[in-house]
C-alpha cells in the first residue's frame, strides 16, 4: 500500500505551488498583472479553499480512502482543463481555488491521514516513504515542463496535465485502490495500548499548545509558497537561467527523498515530538543562503537546504499530529490543520508581492523569514517539553 502513495504523489503535484508558479510569468503577462496582483489574485482562491477545507476535509473520517481519491482527481483534473482556457480574472480565481482546494488541501490531507491512520509502530517510517512520490515529482516536473514549452504554450501544457490525471492517474490509482491496507492486530493493539488520548476536533481547537505549534508548523509552507510563487521575479533579479534553475529542484528533491527517510527513522525512535524543536533550523539556514549567495550556484545551496527542512516537514507532520491527538478523528483535526497550512500559502504570496510592488528588496524579505524559524525553533523547544510533560501525566 505504501508503493501506491509513492506512485500516485508523483501525479499530485499539478495542484502544488511550484508547478502552478510555472506558468506565473505568462498568466501575469496575458492578464496583466502585477507581482503583488497576481499575488492577492492566488491569495483570494487560496483563502477560499481554506476555509472550504474544514468542512470537506472530514469526509476522510466516514468515506474509504479509495471513494474520496475517485471523487477528488477528477474534480482535480477539470479544474487543470479549465486553467488552460480561462480567459478572465473571476474565471482565473475560480480555477486556482479549485487547484488548491482539490490539489493542495485535499490531496495532502488524504495522503497524511491515511499514513497516520494506517501505521503506529512504524508510522514515521510510512510517512517518510509516502513523500518519496511527491518528492519524484517535484525533482523532475520543473524539468520535464520546461523543456514542454518548446513544443506547447502554456495554456496547452494544463490541458496535457488535465489529459494526464483523467487517463493515466485516475486509472492507475482505481487499480492500485481496489484492496485498502487494514492495520494488523498487533497494530491495533499498540495504537490501543499506547496511552493516547483520541482528541476531537473542538478539544484540539481548545488546546493552547496546538495554536503554539502552528506558530512552527505553518512556516515551511508559507515560505515555501512564498519562494516558488516569485520564482520568476527572483530569476529576474538574480538574472539566472530558469532551466538552470529549474536542475536545482532535482537537488532539492534527492535531499528532501533523503533526509524524509532519516527523519522517519528518527521519528520511530525517539517521537515526533522530539524533532518539533530542530526541523526549521535547515530553513533558517535556506533562507539566509538565498539573501547572501548571487551567483546561481547559490540557488543549489539554497535549494539543498530546503530540502532538508522539507525532508524533516514532510515526515514530521505526517506522524506528529496522530502522535499527540491520537488517530480516532485524526481526519477531522487534520482538515483544520491543512486548512490553516493553505491560508499560511494564501497570505505569503499576496503578502510579499504587495511588499515587492512597493519596493521592499525581496533578498531582505527572505532573510526575514529565516529570522522568523529561528525564533520560532526556540519556542518550539518551550513547547516540546511541556506536550511532553502533559504525556507523561496522562499516561
């Protein structure tokens, strides 16, 4: 079952920022909009599927993993199709709320809540190897889709896409679905016996150090969105090759692949909770590496480095949310989190775009970010040892 998510990640990553960013340059120039704009145009669709994804997000709860990926890819697939023929501004939203709610949000809730679901022993081990797929798609997607532009226009590259995820994912998927893991006895056992406590959602929105954990949490995804959106602006001022550039998301893809299966090591061994004080310092590192290096080797330290902090993300939020709230309505404290994960997505873009328009050094913006995970390390550290307290206590 872990093969599937490996495999079908590699699909998913149409909805996801990067590849969406893409096409940033050309959708900005045929609408002609501005960074700050294009910006508070992917803000609003990205607010949108947020706030959406609360109430969808708990189908994962009452629905097998295999209906809800049959009823999300093709919605996924349309909204793909559409992109290619917008031809206005309302349209454009409608498209990228569709792409970030079905893709980003819903595509990545199912996948996390399934691996937290499904394994306890082992979970981090899951979790790590189900962000391999994902991770594939990222290191070679950039690639394949510039070298697309030749041939296509980029409009014509999303109707590809759409083609691709209705005839070769959905099918592939429908195949590889028919029979759903069901966690052994012994596993049962030791989720049973493990002396967690099965929060809802209304607990979990009432626990104080959860709102403290989002202060971590949500930084890689908005900084990450953050970076990837703007990536054409930062070729323009860096003046790099984008096919260049585009290489270094393989080097970034084999590090996060790497450090996700050392950090799913790590998680079984030690706990999740464990890992919440360090995983950002790799992003602090990132972010200080893109505001000091101008040279395009810069961009594959820079992209090393966030591939490490995605390495030990990607795996971290996959174990450490059913480590603390337990795996009983693990979808519906999931759909808040992902949903609080795309708003962080929705304001970076339109956030730093608006400071972009009116002349704040994108550089320093950056670096500023990385201030921010170090700070943020240091309360996690706070945080750690009093979940870990408030464990021992319950236990």
């Amino acid at each position: 079952m872990v093969a599937w998510w490996i495999f079908t990640h590699v699909f998913f990553v149409f909805w996801q920022t990067f590849f969406i960013s893409l096409s940033g340059g050309a959708i900005r120039e045929e609408y002609g909009l501005s960074n700050g704009e294009f910006g508070l145009t992917y803000m609003l669709a990205t607010l949108g599927s947020a706030l959406t994804l609360p109430f969808l997000g708990k189908i994962v709860d009452h629905t097998s993993v295999a209906k809800t990926v049959m009823m999300i890819v093709p919605a996924l697939a349309v909204a793909a199709f559409v992109m290619g023929f917008s031809n206005s501004i309302i349209l454009l939203v409608a498209v990228l709320y569709c792409l970030r709610l079905f893709g980003q949000g819903m595509m990545t809730h199912i996948s996390m809540t399934a691996m937290g679901k499904w394994y306890s022993a082992q979970r981090g081990r899951a979790v790590s190897i189900a962000v391999v797929g994902h991770q594939s798609g990222e290191a070679f997607l950039p690639i394949i889709y510039s070298a697309a532009l030749i041939f296509f226009t980029w409009r014509e590259t999303w109707t590809v896409s759409a083609v691709f995820l209705m005839f070769v994912a959905l099918p592939t998927v429908y195949f590889l679905l028919q029979v759903e893991r069901v966690p052994s006895d012994a596993e049962v056992t030791l989720s049973e016996d493990s002396g967690v406590k099965h929060w809802t959602r209304s607990e979990v929105l009432r626990d104080g150090y959860f709102w403290a954990m989002l202060i971590a949490v949500l930084a890689p995804s908005f900084i990450g969105t953050t970076l990837f959106f703007h990536q054409d602006y930062l070729l323009e001022l860096r003046g790099w090759d984008k096919l260049e550039f585009s290489v270094s998301f393989t080097f970034m893809a084999v590090l996060t692949f790497i450090f996700a299966l050392i950090a799913g090591q790590l998680v079984d061994r030690y706990s999740a909770i464990s890992m919440l004080p360090y995983f950002l310092l790799p992003l602090a590192a990132a972010c200080a590496a893109m505001w000091a290096f101008e040279s395009v080797s810069g961009s594959y330290i820079f992209m090393g480095l966030l591939g490490v902090s995605y390495g030990f993300s990607s795996t971290l939020f996959g174990a450490l949310w059913p480590e603390i709230y337990g795996t009983k309505y693990l979808g519906a404290v999931r759909s808040i989190i992902i949903a609080m994960m795309v708003f962080g997505t929705a304001i970076g873009p339109g956030l730093t775009g608006y400071l972009i328009d009116i002349g704040v050094s994108y550089p320093l913006q950056i670096l500023t970010m990385g201030i921010y995970c170090l700070a943020a390390s240091a309360i996690m550290l706070f945080v750690s040892r009093k979940i870990t307290a408030r464990r021992l206590a319950d236990s």
